[in-house]
C-alpha cells in the first residue's frame, strides 16, 4: 500500500500550518518530529480526512482519500492528540461502541475487544469507567480503539505525551509491536519516542518538511558536527552562548558539553558521532532542550 | 449502534436525572389531576380525590342521557326549588354548600345553560337561576344565536369575512343536537393536565437529546467517531434513529400511563360524549368526542415533540453546543406569552408549534385559515403543517452532521 501526499498544503485564514509537503508512505514506522506549533497535528487531521487540504492532495494506492471515503477509513486507525471519549462508557462498552461504528460485525467486535483489552493490559480495568482511567490507562484505551479495524494505516498522535518514563517505555515497546503488518505514523516533540523504532524519520519546522529519511540519513543530513570537549567554568559559559549544546555533565574542576559546530570549536574537543537528538537540537534550536534537561 | 447512543446518553449523570426528573413529572401530574376534581357532601364539605370522583358520579349518572326539552326544563325546576330552600336563603356559607351539593348532579347541564344564555364572551354561573322553563327549550338554538351575535359584534367584526363567519355558523349549527350527555369527568381531568405533562415532559427530553450529537464534540469524542469507517453515514443515521427512539419511548410512556392512571382513577365514561357538553370545550366549534379530542391531544403533543425536539438537535449540531439546543424548547414554548399581546400576530400564534403541545386550548379557538380555496380552523393546518415540515428534518439533521469537521 502506498499512501501519498502531494504538495498538500493547509492555511486555516492566512496562517499556513501545513505548507507544500510532498511525501509518500508505504509501510514500517515513520517518526513525525516537531516542536509545539509545526503542524503535526494538522498534517494528521488530514490523513484522516478530518481536515480538507487547502490545495494538494492526499492519495491511497493513487485513489484520493476523501473520495474513497468510507473505503479509506476502514483502513484507518487514529489515536489524536487530544484523545477524547466517552466518560461514562466503561472500557469494554468504548471499544464495543467504536467497533460497532468501525463496522465490525457484533460477534468480531467482541472477540476482538477482548483481545485488544488484553494486548494493551486493560483487563482489570475493562468494566471500570473511562472517566476513573489514570492517564496513561486513557492512552492505552486509545490505542486499543485505533487498532480495533486491525488498521493498515495507523495514525498516533503524540501517544506518549503527559506518561511518566515506565509508561512511556512501556508504551514505545506496545507501538513497536503494533507496528508490523502496518504503516504507522507517529508524531512526538520527544526524539527517544521514535529513535529506535521508526524507519523513516520527518523533521517538520513550521509548516514545512525540512528532512526525511532514515534516521542514519537524517542524521548524516546534518551538516555541522558533534564535538564533546572539557573545559573550566568559564569557558563553558561562553561555548554555551556561542554554540547549541546538546549536553552538559558537570564536573568538580569544570564541565563536559556536548555541542554542535562546523570546526572544532575549543582546544582538546573531541568529534564524535551524531545522535538524532543532536539533530533535532540543530534544526530547531534551544527548544529542543525543554523536554530533555539541560541539567 | 442505536443502542450505544442511547446508552450514551443515559449513562450520563444527566441522562439519570432527567429519567428521575420525568418520573417525579409523570407522579406529579397524575396527583393534580385526580385530586383536582372535587365533590361536596350533604355536610356541606368539600371531599377531593377518588372518593369525590364516586360520589360526584353517582350524582351526576341519574342524568345521563339525551338532553332535550324535558330534561332541561327539569333542570330549571329542580334547580329552582333548591334555590328556594332554607339552606340556598341562609347567609351561612356552610348552608349554602349543602344547598350546592344537592345541584352537582345536574351541574354539567347547569352550565350549558349558563353559556347559552350568556352573551359569547361572559359568564355568569347565575344565569340559569333566571331562565324559566318555557325559555331553556331554545337552548341550542340560543347557542347558535349567541355566536351570531358575537360574530357580528364591533369587537371582531372586521376580523373576520362574511364566508368565514358562515363557516363558523354552519359549524355551529351542523352540531347534533340535543346532546348526549355522560359523565367524563375522567376524560376531562386526563385533558386538562395533559399540557403539563406533555410540555414540561418536553423541556425535559430537550435536555436529553441535546447531548446525542452535541456530545461527540463535548467530549472531544468527534475526531476519532468522524474519522472511523462509518462515521459519516450509518454512525450518524444511528444518533437520528437513537432520537427518535428516545423521544418516542419517552413521549408514549409518559403520555400512556399518565392517561391510564388518571383514567383507572377517575373512569373512562362520556368518551363518546361531544366535548361541547362540557364548561371547558362547551364553546368550542369541532365537532369531535372526549374520546377524538384525547387522540387529537395524544398524536398532536407527539408531533410536537417530534418536531421541536428534532429542531433542537438540528441547533445542537448546528451550533456545536447543547446549551443553545436546549433553549429551544424554551423559546417555542414561552415565546408566545411574551409577543402575545400583540393582536397582529395572533393569527400566526395559532399555528406556532406549541399549538401541537396544547390542544385543550388549541381547540377552543376561533382562529380560521384559508387553505387551498377552503375555510379550516388551525388544528387540521398545524396537524398538516407539522407533520411536513418534520418529514423534511430528519434529512437535514443528518447531512448537517455529516459535514461537520471537515474545513
Ligand atoms: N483550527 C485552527 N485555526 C487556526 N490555527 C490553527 C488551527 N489549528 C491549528 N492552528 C495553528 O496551526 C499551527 C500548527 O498547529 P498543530 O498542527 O496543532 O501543530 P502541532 O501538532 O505540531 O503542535 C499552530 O500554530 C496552531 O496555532
Ligand atoms: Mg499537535
């Protein structure tokens, strides 16, 4: 299967959210990275034909999406960001109600209901209300719902934001096993989320796609170094105005910085290999930081 | 599918309330209806409920039957001798009950004379104490000559065209006479909380199917419901179906056992009886029985729900809100007692949809339509144009949903 998108560009009144992206799918996982505000969601709402592109167009297997209609989304699967539910629904009902909706025959919903409250481990929760759900028991619900069509196409909007580490590892580890047999996009502003499991890596800054790839190739793509070097306090204050630093450990006589530069940038740095997270520091600069702790 | 959106709604807390809050409607309106007819005993006190109902039917059963002549001069006479009793003459209020008590059997007929001998538009409840009995023969012609006056009068002369008012004298006129008179105090007491139950009832249900689609945006629930397989075609035609099912469950179970109670307590005799030998309906120009005027109120309150409660979930689409969708009802229902004073507008109050939810008054007045070349009053146009329009929304309520979302 081939789900294609071509010079798709979306503007809610002036404002572009989504500006001229052309790329094609065709199976594995693909790790849509981007800070607060790129567009991610927008470009989603779109694959799931929630949105109409303002010009472009979205094609599956070369037929256009929203003419393909009900066809197209039964190939679908959709966790977004916002997840929202029925709160006085319990677990089971949820999921028997979104299969109904999905089209499954009664008999399939719930076998297949079933089976996913046990693959996401919701078993002990299945008859309590999703509104008495912890968050990351929501998320779980959520994934479960998407994957009830045993979807060829599934679409996970920031699943991991707002868990804690054991959840989101968990979580990873859950998508990671969903993912064969299908095509998954991903979306995150975190770059562990997608590090191991994606094939493809999409870098979206403001609108645009400013590169896509594996993630060696997206890495390799980057066209400055990383250096780590130990210097005294002093000097590390001025590197840390002068270049992005990806990483600070300090030390008791100074510290020791990760940075980017084009040329060694201190005496005694040493080179070493980019890592994604070093190139999402490069190409979107300080924000990167917010999530992984400068120290 | 439909299930689940039921479910959806009444698995809400507001969904149990409003449930709760019917319940206590249904209980409420049964109680007023029974315990406001009321009876007075040879004591001279006053008795309400279900042993009134007996009693005041035991009086009034001598009586039944065709009322001619004779009947209604003895009307006059029995009357009159109990006027002329110590206890009618006695200043003591005590005394002039007991005296009143001995008229209840004969209080129904009473009245029709009272009416026809009063001009249209008044009342006196002693006016029979000076009809004598060669006078009451001409009752039912009095009551055609009392609408004649009325129509001719200064005070509605011009509203009304020479054809319509010879339509409203023919109606008048074609009625069957002497009347059949049996007791319906039970059809009576059903239509005269009717409107409650099923007005209130309404307001209540608004707040339920407000939610069925209004909801999904509520929640936040739209993205995935929108983007699963049948989200935009037989997902949506389940919320419809699930309205519609909720409002007519709810409607007909409200309605029913309201009339069954009501009736089981206080009797399902004089439902073949013309509406008009009764005080409420006596002036009234259908021709139709206790019995068609319950099924007129019955499918005319049904209609009205349907097409309020449907325009309300149009609005809640419509608006993404359930907040606005509720006030609907809200609007349709009291807006006319805020522009009523308006004369102007009169006419076109009298087909204002809550006309549907409030046949016992509805029917009572003398509004008249030309439709088509033909004279008729507002009932047969509402019925007709309600039904109409209803067929139309269902449609729009759901292709209006189907379009959300997608910009
Ligand atoms: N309905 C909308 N109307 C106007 N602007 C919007 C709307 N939805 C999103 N935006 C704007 O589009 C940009 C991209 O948003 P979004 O797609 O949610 O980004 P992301 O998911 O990457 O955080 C943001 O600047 C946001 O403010
Ligand atoms: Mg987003």
């Amino acid at each position: 299967m081939e789900l294609k998108l071509t010079e798709v560009t979306k503007k809610y009144g002036g404002f572009t959210a989504v500006d001229n992206i052309s790329l094609t799918m065709t199976g594995g996982v693909y790790g849509l990275l981007g800070v607060n505000g790129a567009g991610k969601t927008t470009l989603m709402r779109m694959l799931c034909t929630l949105l109409k592109p303002t010009s472009g167009s979205i094609t599956c297997d070369g037929r256009d999406i929203f003419a393909m209609d009900a066809s197209y989304r039964g190939l679908l699967g959709y966790l977004p960001q916002d997840f929202g539910f029925y709160p006085d629904f319990t677990v089971r009902d949820y999921l028997r109600y979104i299969a109904s909706i999905k089209g499954l025959r009664p008999a399939v919903a719930a076998k297949r209901t079933e089976e996913l409250i046990g693959r996401v481990g919701l078993v002990k929760a299945a008859d309590k209300k999703m509104k008495k759900l912890s968050g990351g028991m929501k998320r779980r619900a959520g994934i479960a719902q998407a994957m009830l069509n045993d979807p060829k196409i599934l679409i996970l909007d920031e699943p991991t934001s707002g868990l804690d580490p054991n959840e989101r590892i968990r979580f990873r580890n859950l998508i990671s096993e969903l993912s064969e047999e299908r095509m998954v996009l991903l979306s995150t502003h975190i770059v562990p989320d997608v590090e191991y499991i994606a094939n493809e890596i999409w870098l979206m800054k403001d609108g645009v796609m400013v590169q896509s790839g594996t993630p060696d190739e997206v890495i390799a793509s980057m066209p400055e170094r990383v250096w780590i070097c130990r210097t005294d306090k002093q000097t590390a204050s001025k590197l840390m105005e002068r270049y992005q630093v990806s990483n600070i450990k300090t030390e008791a006589q100074g510290a020791e910085l990760r940075l980017i530069a084009a040329a060694c940038p201190a005496e005694g740095a040493r080179q070493t290999e980019a890592s994604l997270e070093d190139v999402f520091l490069y190409y979107f600069g300080e924000k990167a930081g917010e999530e992984n702790g400068v120290v | 599918m439909v299930w689940f959106e039921v479910k959806k709604v009444f698995s809400r807390a507001s969904g149990k309330i409003s449930l709760a809050v019917l319940a206590a409607l249904l209980a409420v309106t049964c109680w007023l209806a029974v315990s406001h007819i009321d009876y007075v005993n040879a004591d001279g006190d006053i008795v309400t409920g279900i042993r009134a109902v007996r009693m005041l039917r035991s009086d009034k059963e001598k009586w039944e039957g065709y009322i001619t002549e004779n009947v209604l001069r003895s009307v006059i006479r029995e009357n009159a001798a109990i006027n002329a009793s110590d206890e009618a003459r006695s200043e003591n209020v005590k005394e002039q009950n007991k005296a009143y008590a001995k008229k209840q059997g004969f209080d129904d007929i009473r009245d029709m004379i009272n009416r026809a001998f009063c001009s249209f538009r008044e009342y006196n409840y002693y006016r029979a104490d000076s009809i004598t009995e060669e006078e009451v023969g001409g009752l039912y012609e009095q009551r055609v000559a009392r609408l004649r006056e009325w129509l001719y009068s200064e005070e509605v002369y011009d509203h009304y065209t020479e054809e319509e008012r010879a339509f409203l004298i023919e109606q008048y006129e074609s009625l069957k006479t002497p009347f059949y008179y049996a007791v319906s105090d039970g059809w009576q007491a059903v239509l005269y909380y009717a409107q409650t139950i099923v007005m209130i009832g309404m307001l209540v249900c608004g707040f339920l199917v407000s939610s069925v689609f209004s909801g999904e945006f509520q929640t936040k629930a739209d993205a995935v419901f929108f983007s699963s397989k049948y989200g935009r075609s037989k997902a949506i035609a389940a919320k419809v179906k699930a309205g519609y099912l909720i409002v007519t469950v709810l409607y007909w179970i409200l309605i029913l056992s309201y009339s069954a109670i009501v009736l089981a307590a206080t009797g399902t005799g004089g439902g073949n009886c013309a509406i008009q030998t009764s005080f409420t309906y006596g002036k009234s120009f259908y021709h139709i029985t206790f019995f068609e005027l319950w099924l007129l109120m019955v499918f005319g309150g049904y209609i009205g729900w349907l097409f309020i409660l449907t325009l309300t979930m149009l609005v809640s689409v419509l608006t993404r809100s359930p907040v606005l969708a509720v006030m609907i009802p809200f609007i349709i229902l009291f807006l006319p007692s805020f522009v009523g004073g308006f004369s102007v507008l009169s006419d076109m109050l009298g087909l204002w949809p809550d006309q549907l939810l409030n046949i016992g008054e509805a029917i009572m007045l003398f509004n008249l339509y030309r439709v088509g070349g033909h004279i008729a009053g507002a009932l047969p146009v509402v019925f007709t144009m309600y039904s109409c329009l209803y067929l139309v929304l269902p449609p729009a309520l759901y292709l209006a949903y189907r379009k959300t979302g997608i910009d």
